[in-house]
C-alpha cells in the first residue's frame, strides 16, 4: 500500500512539473512557471527512490502504468478532456501490468 501512495504523489509531481514546462513552452506563460516545475519534477524523482523495491528498473516500470492512469485524470480534471473508452481501456491494461510488476511474487 505504501509503494501505490509513493507512485500517486510522484505522479502528481511528475505531471504538475510537465504541465509547468508545456504551460511556459506552449501555453506562452511566465518564465517563472519554470521554478514550480523543477521543483515538482525533483520531488517526483525522489518520491521514486522511496519505494520498495530492490531494483530502479522495475520500480520504474511499475511506475509507468500509474502514470499513465493519472494522465488520463489529468485530461479529464484539469484540461476539461473527458477520456474515451480507448483512453480507458489502455489505463486500465497499464494498471494491471504496473500491479503485476508492483506485486508478484518475487523468487530470492
């Protein structure tokens, strides 16, 4: 349970630190939405660190599904974009391969 809330806020981290960078870069923003967004994707990078798992690659990879599914709450919350049942269907698969990875049984 402490590894899914760990991927939750870096997944919050590590969207609201892109979402700075597109606001300045595509969105013509401030330069200093920049600072915000360094911040947040320093604390996504060590939120990472915190689960528990004995190799960086899988703790990744198992990462990569909930990041998926928080983009697509990302779309729907903040962009106003209410996601398709493609966008759902894929999350969904993502979320079962990230659960598979997170939680199956590890031999030695």
């Amino acid at each position: 349970m402490r590894s899914i809330l760990i991927y939750i806020a870096a997944a919050i981290a590590e969207i609201g630190g892109c979402f700075a960078v597109w606001a300045w870069a595509r969105l013509d923003k401030s330069v200093l939405w920049l600072a915000p967004g360094i911040v947040f994707l320093l604390l996504f990078a060590w939120l990472l660190t915190l689960v528990d798992s004995l190799a960086a690659g899988r703790a990744y990879a198992a990462y990569g599904g909930v990041y998926i599914a928080a983009s697509l709450a990302w779309l729907w919350a903040v962009e106003g974009m209410k996601p398709d049942r493609w966008d759902l269907s894929g999350g969904a698969i993502c979320l079962a391969g990230a659960a598979i990875i997170l939680l199956g049984p590890r031999s030695g």
